[in-house]
C-alpha cells in the first residue's frame, strides 16, 4: 500500500545498508525475513534498499529487522553491522496506535562505525 511506503520511505530516509547514501524514493522496499518465507508485510518487515543491496541480501548476508527499523546486517564472514534510521520525520505507522512522540524521542540517529 502507498501509505506504508510512505512511512517506511520517512522512517529510513535513505538506502539501508551501511555506506549507501541513495535518497529513499529510488529505493525498493524490502521484506528484510523473506516474504517467500513467510515474513509479513508491515513496518516492522520493511526497509529501503536499493538493488544491488536488494539482492546481495539474498546471496549469503543475513538482515534481522529489530525495534524502531534498527537493521542488523550479517556478512558472509560473521561480521555484524547495525544500521540506525536516519528519517526526514519521526512517522508512526499507519496501523501503529500505541507510539508515543516520548518514546521516538528517545532515538538517536547514528552514523555507521566505519
């Protein structure tokens, strides 16, 4: 559905994975557990990646969707990256009722450690 892009696009304001600086809007949204395998289309299963990111996901990188859209990617050696959202906005979802602006507030953007 267009609203939920339109969250996830303001929620992550740009590509996930770490050191990839596209804009959002060229992004694909992603299923980071595999829709195939039966992951859910939500906020809480969706990030911005663009293709290339889309498809190295799918060839030995591992991606676990934490709380607030926090990407935890795994490489093929084992090394572990956490990639923040850095959004335009502070949305909440569009079936999500239960956000307080308090608790967005508590989340701080970071850039990537490398």
């Amino acid at each position: 559905p267009a609203a939920l892009r339109r969250f996830v696009e303001a929620r992550d304001g740009g590509y996930r994975m770490p050191g990839c600086h596209r804009p959002a809007r060229y992004c694909d949204i992603d299923h980071s557990h595999d829709h195939a395998k039966g992951g859910g289309t939500s906020a809480c299963n969706l990030a911005c990646l663009c293709r290339y990111h889309h498809t190295i996901k799918h060839s030995g990188w591992g991606l676990q969707q934490l709380a607030r859209g926090r990407l935890l990617w795994t490489a093929p050696n084992g090394r572990t990256h956490l990639d923040l959202p850095i959004p335009m906005a502070r949305p909440r979802a569009p079936d999500d009722r239960s956000a307080s602006p308090e608790s967005d507030a508590t989340l701080v953007a970071a850039a990537p450690p490398f």
